[in-house]
C-alpha cells in the first residue's frame, strides 16, 4: 500500500511539474515614459524592448522579482530611446544575449544621441545582432515571436518603421504594436496579418492618438489591452480618444501609470 500511495505521489509531481513548464509568462513591465516587455519561461527570458536607460535599474530589479536568472534574446522594435536605450544596462548584465532589430538607420543628422549611441553600438559587431523584418520567424522554447513589419526598411520614420511582433503560444496569440501607427494597422490587415484568438494586444504608441484605428480594434478584437505609459506624459499619452475607443467596446484595459506591471500566463 505505501508504495502504491508513494507511485501516486510521484506521478502527481510529474503532473504538477510539466503544468509549470507548459506555462509562458508575459509581463508588460511599468518602466515610466517607454516600453519593456518580458516573456518568460522558468528561470529563461526574452526582452522586447529595453525602455529608456534612466529605468534600467527597474528593469534588472523586475527581472530578479520574476526569477529570470539568464535574458536569452533581446528584441528591439525600433530605437526610440524610450524602447531601446536600455540595451545598454541589458547586455552588460546578460552578454550572451542575441539582439534582434530591422537595421533601420535614421538618415537626419545631427540625431539625438541615444539613437545614434545605440545603432552605432549595434554596428561594431561586439554584440550578437541579427536583422528582421516581415516574415521573419523566432522559435524559443516553444513561443513563436513572428514579425508583421515592416516589409522593407526605407525613409527616416522610426515609427513608421517599428516592429510589430505577434507571439504565438498554444493557441493564444499576443500582439505587441511598438510605436506602429495606424497606416501600418491598415497594412496588416490589407495582408491579412492580423492574428487570430488575441488574447492580448500591446497598444501602438503608448496610446497615442495616430494609432488603434476603430477598424483594427473591431478585426483584432483582443480579450484585453494594455498601454506602456508614465504618470503626466508631456505628449498626453494615452490620447483620451483611444481610451474612450478601447473603453466603449468593453476591452479590458490596463495602464502601466495607473496599475503597474501587466502579468499575462498563458498554458
């Protein structure tokens, strides 16, 4: 009897243990003006975006807090520096990480310094960078991270030509805009990029008003939403147009400014 009763508790452990692995973590971090987000399997992450250097102790603090002990790869959806400037901090604690951004280079000159420290950095060869775009596809550790833009890289918008990143796990499907507008929202769904089963999608522009189109919000129909913003943005993030568009289709919306971190699992 006590080694049947012993087998049983085995096999429970077995079953307990494989539901813990079987679950991915997303965390749209609150790091103020800019955005980070986490993807997270056990003790293994991923970075989508940095936020902007003046947050970088928040960010190794928020990494610790969720026990990711090793940030595998970093992708930088543009080089705002409130989405990329963080590289910096990110790579000295976590050498190893591969970097993945589109190469788009801001042609005006003089650029602000933080743009131009970090492409510059990314083109010495001393970090591990590889170019995506549209079409590119990433498999870590069962997630899909695919990238819907841009097509090609051309003109000196970094907006324009932000990263838009649909990660795919199971079934479920979480869309993150960077600071995509909506030109590139009416690309997507020209191309019928748009992911099916949302269950999360990472507004574009901090909620700005050239974004989330009523169009893209009906045919994405997220189960929930989130905006990476700081309390008192000077440019008056969220634009109160996209929280009233967001609010009057009864999609739950979380504000990093207002409620912290966002904490997704999916299974």
């Amino acid at each position: 009897m006590l080694k049947k009763i012993l087998l049983f508790i085995a096999a429970l452990l077995v079953i307990s243990g494989n539901c813990v692995e079987a679950e991915m973590r997303c965390v749209v971090l609150d790091v103020g003006e800019g955005q980070a987000v986490l993807l997270q399997r056990e003790e293994y992450g991923v970075l989508i975006d940095t936020g902007h250097f003046g947050k970088s102790y928040s960010l190794l603090t928020a990494l610790e807090k969720y026990g990711v002990k090793t940030v595998e790869k970093v992708m930088l959806t543009h080089l705002d520096p409130d989405h990329a400037s963080g590289i910096f901090t990110v790579m000295h604690h976590f050498p190893d990480a591969e970097i993945y951004e589109s190469g788009h280079r801001v042609n005006i000159m003089p650029s602000i310094d933080s743009i131009r420290w970090v492409a510059e950095q990314l083109d010495t060869g001393y970090w591990n960078v590889k170019n995506v775009i549209q079409g590119s596809c990433l498999e870590w550790r069962g997630v899909k991270i695919a990238v819907l833009w841009p097509q090609i890289i051309q003109g000196d918008s970094l907006n324009r030509m932000s990263l838009v990143i649909n990660i795919s796990y199971g079934s479920k499907n979480i869309l993150l805009m960077g600071d995509a507008d909506k030109y590139v929202e009416e690309q997507i769904m020209t191309n019928n990029f748009l992911p099916g089963n949302a269950e999360l999608l990472v507004v574009g522009h901090h909620g700005a008003l050239d974004a989330t189109s009523k169009k893209f919000l009906d045919e994405l129909s997220p189960q929930a939403a989130v905006i990476s913003v700081n309390k008192e943005n000077i440019r008056g993030y969220p634009h109160r147009t996209v929280v009233e568009r967001i609010n009057s289709r009864k999609i739950p919306l979380h504000i990093t400014a207002r409620h912290g971190d966002f904490t997704i699992v999916v299974e």
